[in-house]
C-alpha cells in the first residue's frame, strides 16, 4: 500500500518540477504578446494532463502486477480485517487520498489592469486507520501528510504535519425510540452546507463554491449526538472553538451545531445550523468568520439531470473592520449528468453570494485570491458582490476512487475600489482508497 501511495507521490513531483520554480517568480508574462502568452498556458494545460494520465496508469500498472484488477483492488486494499461474529474486533481499515491540480488564472484587477498567473499545487495527502469493536465502539483518525506552500511562493513539504480528525464513537441500535444513536467526541470536521456534506473525495467540481467555504470553515473539538428514525436524521453538537492539532481543550469559546436531513420534494433536504455561544479572547481561539450561520440545501433528479440547490445565510458579528461585519447571504445552483455513463460526468455550478457591507464575502483563496502580487490589486478578494459561473467534465477511472477533473470558471467581484474579474481554467486528479 505504501508502496502504492510512493509511486503516486513521485509520478506528481516529476509532473511539477518544471512549473515550481515559474510560479516563485511571478507568472505575469509582462514582456510576452498574448499569442506567447497563450502557447505558454496551452503547453502547461497539455503537460499536467498527461501528467495526470500517466499517474493513473502507473498506478494501473502498479496495482495490476500485485493484484490484478486495479480498480477491486483500490476499493479494497484498505480492508484489513472484517468479521461481524467476532465479540472483540469487527472491522479494521487504513485509508489514504492524494489530490493534486492545476490551475492558470487569468483577469483583470480592480485598477483595470490585467494579471495572469498559473499554480500547480498537492491539495491533499492524508492517511487514516479505523478500528470498529464490542459492536457499537470505533474510533478513527486520520493525519495530513502534506505542506504545499508553493502556490504562495513557499516550499513543498511531505511527512507529517497535523492531524485532520480524531474521533471516538459508541453507536447504538433501536433504543429510545430512535433506530439508530451515535455518541461521538473527538476533531471534527463540521459539515455546513451541501457542498461540505459530501467528502472531498466526492465533490464534483475542482473547489467547493466561495460561500460553501465561507460557512463550513476548520476542525473543531467536540461532542456530537446523531439520532435517526425513519428516514429522518438528525446531529446535535456541542464544540469547542479552540486551535489545536490534535484533540483540544475547551478554555476558547463554544459554538452550536445542529443538522437534519429529511426526504422531501422528491429528493433530499438538509439543514444546517453553527451558532456561536461566545466569541471569548483566548489565545487558542479559531475565528470561524462569522456569529452564526444557516444553509438548506435540496437534491434530487430533475428529467435525466442531478440537480443540487443551497442557500445560505448568516451574521457576520464582530469583525476586527467594520466594513466587514453585516449580513451576508448566497446561493448555489449546480446540475450535473453523466454523458458517457459511470465514465464522463459534466457539472456545472453557478454561485452568488452578497453581503449588506462593503466587504462581508470574500472570494476563494484558490487562485484568484493569490494573484495579488506585485502591482496586481484584486482587493484581498473581498467586497459585496461576488458571482461565479464553473463547467467541467469529470472522467472516472474507477469511480471517485480514481479520477481526472477538468473546468473553467468566471468569477466577478465588486469589490470596495473596483471590479474584478477572472476566468481560471482547472486540472485535477484525485485518488483515495
């Protein structure tokens, strides 16, 4: 297995040497005529697609040597241990993703001027183990193997770098009325909003939409409560808003969290609540942005299309500008369908989100956000208006286990000293077991 994950590893640092040194110094091509400026990003595009695509056939070829079919084995190389009858330990699992992915942006900032720039960045690395036992008991964790500072002109590293969830479970059947309860404590990951419901291994465009990120925001330490009964399932949480790498302490301020999800309209609804209970001014603190926030999201088929709908809502609170606090607000409408089945998805998402200040949303980090250097001004991506318009297609080698994603999407942000507008072409392969 780790042999696997090696292959993979080293199949990307050759895809991205020769880009690494570019972007430390500035892709702004400011001496090369657009027709250069084209050929550059066009051979850039071809080069991490076949990239990409010579990773998964190294892996195909890696896996098909040891076990044969490469796509059972990727589903599967991660079960240990399974036995339901044994009293003591039913299951034990390891599990891994590795993302990496491209993107060149090009737009105009808020002075008019125009900016291009390209990254290539490992978005994730992570491994985990899971031990289920004395049927009801589980506990799992999983660690970030990966630092890539490069899209800011810093350094890749790999090897560990913190913890990404540690939790421990008791689940419980049919009991006070309810057919299923579960009691976990533990670093959370706090899913508001649809886009953060699905796993990032799942997700069907590149990035999750800038509103998506702006209300489901960081790992938290906590006790949740997860009940359902007939169809209807429900989260209750208590957390703690404290900074830590691994399991942390509650000397920071405490947040609620409630969620529910529910058949309706022929599809699925989710409900989303994060309220803070007290913003504190401890030193381990973690801001999560804003005061509370809300999101319903809805689901379902629409003729032959998938069809997602979320809105979301919620207060800025206490910001350390004005200008920041408010109301902010937004939407996200995203169909998708398969045009060659289980093999060619295309997925479309438009986004807009909008606050009563002058800057209370703010655009994604990733890549607009990291244009701004030198004489380039997109305002720090932040300002009142925000919209986004993504198509891609998605092909899958072995489902969402093995995947190449590509995209293209324009973004226009009004900002507090002017408009910025932006259009970012997107590559990615994503890979888990």
């Amino acid at each position: 297995m780790w042999q696997f994950l090696h292959l993979i590893k080293i199949g990307f640092f050759k895809m991205s040497v020769k880009t690494c040194g570019r972007n430390e110094r500035n892709n702004n091509f400011p001496h090369q005529s657009n027709n250069q400026k084209y050929i550059i990003m066009k051979s850039k595009v071809v080069t991490t697609m076949i990239g990409a695509v010579a990773l998964t056939g190294t892996a195909i070829t890696a896996s098909a040597e040891g076990a044969g079919d490469f796509c059972n084995s990727l589903q599967n190389i991660g079960k240990l241990y399974k036995d339901k009858s044994n009293p003591y330990i039913q299951e034990v699992s390891v599990f891994g993703r590795f993302h990496a992915q491209y993107a060149y942006v090009d737009g105009e900032d808020v002075n008019g001027n125009d900016f291009n720039r390209d990254f290539e960045e490992v978005r994730r690395m992570r491994a985990g183990m899971q031990i289920k036992a004395f049927n009801g008991f589980a506990v799992k964790a999983n660690i970030n193997l990966e630092d890539d500072d490069k899209p800011t002109g810093g350094d890749r590293v790999f090897g560990y770098q913190n913890f990404d969830q540690v939790k421990f479970s008791y689940k419980m059947k049919n009991v006070l009325g309810f057919d299923e309860l579960k009691l976990t404590y533990g670093r959370h990951k706090i899913k508001m909003g649809h886009e953060s419901h699905l796993s990032s291994k799942k997700i069907k465009t590149v990035e999750r939409s800038a509103i998506s990120n702006k209300i489901f925001d960081g790992r938290f330490t906590g006790l949740t409560l997860a009940a359902e009964r007939g169809g209807v399932e429900g989260t209750l949480g208590i957390l703690s808003l404290d900074d830590s790498d691994f399991i942390g302490n509650w000397d920071a301020g405490k947040a609620l969290y409630l969620s529910t999800g529910f058949e309706a309209l022929q599809g699925q609804m989710v409900l989303d609540l994060f309220y803070t209970l007290d913003q504190g001014d401890d030193d381990n603190q973690v801001g999560v942005g804003y005061e509370w926030a809300a999101s319903a999201s809805w689901e379902g088929n629409v003729g032959s299309w998938d069809l997602m709908v979320n809105t979301a809502f919620g207060d800025n609170g206490d910001q350390s500008k004005e200008k920041r606090e408010g109301m902010f607000y937004g939407l996200v409408v995203m169909p998708s369908k398969f045009i060659v089945e289980d093999k060619v998805e295309f997925v479309a998402r438009y986004q807009y989100q909008g606050s009563t200040e002058d800057e209370g949303i703010r655009m994604n980090s990733r890549y607009v956000r990291r244009s701004e250097i030198g004489s380039t001004d997109v305002g720090k991506g932040r300002g009142n208006s925000h919209q986004s318009l993504y198509a891609g297609l998605n092909y899958y080698f072995c489902g969402h286990n093995s995947k190449i994603m590509t995209g293209v999407e324009y973004e226009a942000l009004n900002a507090e000293d002017g408009d910025v507008t932006a259009t970012t072409l997107w590559m990615a392969y994503r890979m888990y077991f």
